[in-house]
C-alpha cells in the first residue's frame, strides 16, 4: 500500500480534500481548507507532513501510472509550493534563543524543492533559525553564503540520483570550512546508504527524522576534516566515470543510429518521439555514470527497472531498453565496471519482461523525468 493512504480518518479526509483542490487547480480553496484545518486545531507540522507531503507522493505516483500529465504534475506541486508559503506566515514568533542555526539547500541542479521546503518549516516551527537556500545551489554560493553567515549545521536535499556527484562536491566543501552536512531525499538511497558512501555526517529518511537528528547533534569526525572526493571512492581512479560522461553524446548518438535496425518498431516514430528517444537514451548514459561514479549496480538496474514501469503505464513496450542497453554494452565492452553494470540491468529488465514480473511498477518521487521511450 502506498504511503499516503496510511493516516487516520480524520487526516484522510483532509488529504482526500485537498488532492481535489490541487488536482482541480483550485489554489485557494486548498490554501482556504488547511488554514480551515489549523483554526479547527490540527498543528501546523501536521498538515505540512501529513497532508500536504502525502498528497505530493500521490502526485507523483498517479503521474507514474499516466493518470496525471507532466502539467497537471507541474500545477499540482506549483499549488503546494504556494500553499506552504502562504501556511509559513502564519507560524508562531521565533524564539528568543533559536536552538541553533541550519541552512537548508538543494544541490546543484536539483529542482525538486518540496521536501527540502517542508524541512525548512518543521525546522523552523521546531525552534530552529533556518536559512533556506531553495533549489539548485551551486556549491560555491553555498559555501559563500556559510562563510557569511555560519551555520550550526547544513541540510542537503536530493531527489535525483544523478546529482549525486554534485552533492558529494557540496558535502566536502562543507565539511571543509567546518560544517557537518545532514543529508537527506531519495537520491542518497535505501536507508540513505549513498549519504553514507558520499561522507555525509549524518542522513535522515524524512523532516521529522531530521528535526530529531538535528537536536541530537551533528557534529564531523575528525577523520573527516581535510577528506578529498577520491578518499571516499576509490574505484574512481580507474576513470571509467570520467570517459563514460565526456561520451555521452557519441554514446547517444550510436544508440539511435543503431536503434531502428534493433527495434525496427522505431522507424514509424514521428520527430517528436525520435528527439523524445533522444532525451532518454541521454537520461540512460546519465545513470549509467552516476552508477558508475557510485559503482553501484542497483542504481543502474533500478533506474531500468523503474523506466520499464514508466513505459508500460503508457503502452511502450519495455523490451524497447533492450537495444539501448546492447549497444551500449558493445561499446563499452573494453570498460568492466560498465559491462557490470549494464550485465546487472539486462538481468534486471529480463525479470520484469518476465510474466512473474509484469506487475512491476514505477515506486519513487521522481515525478518530472522527461517523458521515455518513445513519448508519453
């Protein structure tokens, strides 16, 4: 069962309600139900965590099953965004003494702000001095803003595995001017297993597990002080992460040439599905690498097996990855983590096209993925 429809009578009602207004895109009757729901005496952490973050995850999830368009998707979290801004002006005074100072921020390229957002205001509703940075920080200007106005502790979110990279350069920054980072969002992993591999000081699974980490403390081994990138992942000396990522487009480029001799179903798409089937043999390449940069075979498999999903709720076969995935193996044959990986992900996609696996599906909140093989 899926997240979201586990809650209490009374919140249901409150999440059923709302999913009608954003999917409605009746702003203010969402903004006019949750302030209606705090009057009536539900906590503002409440209706941030259990209403508005449930009904998100059922955003994503309905668009994962192709009952929701990219802009309805669009519309639907641009409400929540706005909501949860307008909800932010009606929190309680800040204490005179905060608990201490957090600077909460996206990683670089991270659009997904929603739940870096949601940790911002239960942080803040907690006691906590928060600065929120909002999407996309660009690592500098991360560390410019530490360098100017401190902070206790900082808060790094990312939804996408392919900024994993990224938020392994902005926690070593971090770090190295003396601030410990919390990690946290679905990029890091099953129980934030990449935040462990990329040196983060702490990680946690969602804002209240976070608030609760932070008033514990969080603090840099000493071990830490002075780590470079390469300490943390050794495997990258080979430099396999390095040539896949600087031929992604050759790579692109052989996997078309060669797509509609492999699946010749391809030679009836329309311009759009081809530049469609561009973006994503390119979104392929992309997670290829960044299993690659965490040599990681279940981060390559798992985007495969999720992208199966995403087809077949749109009626594309997902044997049409099959290909893709052949020719990049002939490719990179000379390259052996890349053979590994790419071996790891056909076995996976065998499974799901297997009849046991038919009824595999797409589980995660990666709602804006461009639209895969060969449109949707």
């Amino acid at each position: 069962m899926n997240t979201y429809t586990l809650a209490a009578p009374p919140l249901r009602g409150l999440q059923d309600a709302l999913w009608a207004a954003v999917t409605a895109r009746d702003e203010r009757g969402a903004a006019d139900l949750l302030f209606a729901a705090l009057d009536d005496g539900v906590d503002a952490e409440t209706v941030l965590l259990d209403v508005i973050a449930p009904v998100q995850a059922r955003v994503g999830a309905e668009w994962a099953a192709n009952r929701l368009s990219v802009a309805q998707e669009h519309a639907a979290s641009a409400i929540a965004e706005r909501v949860i801004a307008a909800l932010a002006h009606r929190r309680p005074v800040m204490p005179a003494t905060p608990l201490g100072r957090v600077t909460v921020a996206c990683v670089d390229q991270e659009w997904h702000v929603l739940p870096a957002r949601l940790l911002a205001e239960v942080l803040t509703l907690r006691g906590w001095q928060v600065d929120f940075l909002g999407a996309q920080v660009p690592t500098p200007h991360l560390i410019a803003h530490l360098h100017t106005y401190g902070a206790d502790v900082v808060a790094l979110s990312s939804s996408l595995p392919t900024r994993l990279p990224a938020a392994h350069a902005a926690i070593t920054a971090c770090q190295a001017v003396g601030v410990p980072v919390l990690a946290g969002g679905a990029a890091f992993g099953p129980a934030g297993r990449y935040a462990r591999r990329l040196g983060a000081d702490a990680w946690a699974p969602d804002a209240r597990a976070a608030a609760r980490r932070l008033a514990d403390g969080v603090a840099i081994p000493a071990m830490a002080v002075g780590r470079q990138q390469i300490d943390d992942l050794p495997h990258l000396d080979d430099q396999e992460y390095t040539l896949v990522v600087r031929s992604r487009p050759q790579l692109v480029r052989e996997v078309l040439t060669q797509l509609e001799s492999r699946f010749p179903a391809s030679a009836a798409y329309t311009e759009q599905q081809r530049e469609h089937t561009a973006q994503d043999v390119s979104h392929i390449v992309e997670h290829l690498g960044v299993a690659l940069y965490m040599d990681d075979d279940d981060l390559f498999a798992g985007f495969l097996t999720w992208t199966g999903g995403i087809l077949g709720a749109r009626g594309v076969p997902a044997v049409s990855l099959r290909p893709v995935l052949d020719v990049l193996g002939t490719e990179l044959k000379d390259f052996p983590r890349s053979t590994r990986l790419i071996d790891q992900a056909q076995a996976a996609l065998d499974a799901l096209l297997a009849p046991a696996g038919r009824t595999s599906g797409a589980s995660d909140d990666r709602c804006d993925q461009s639209a895969l093989l060969p449109d949707s």
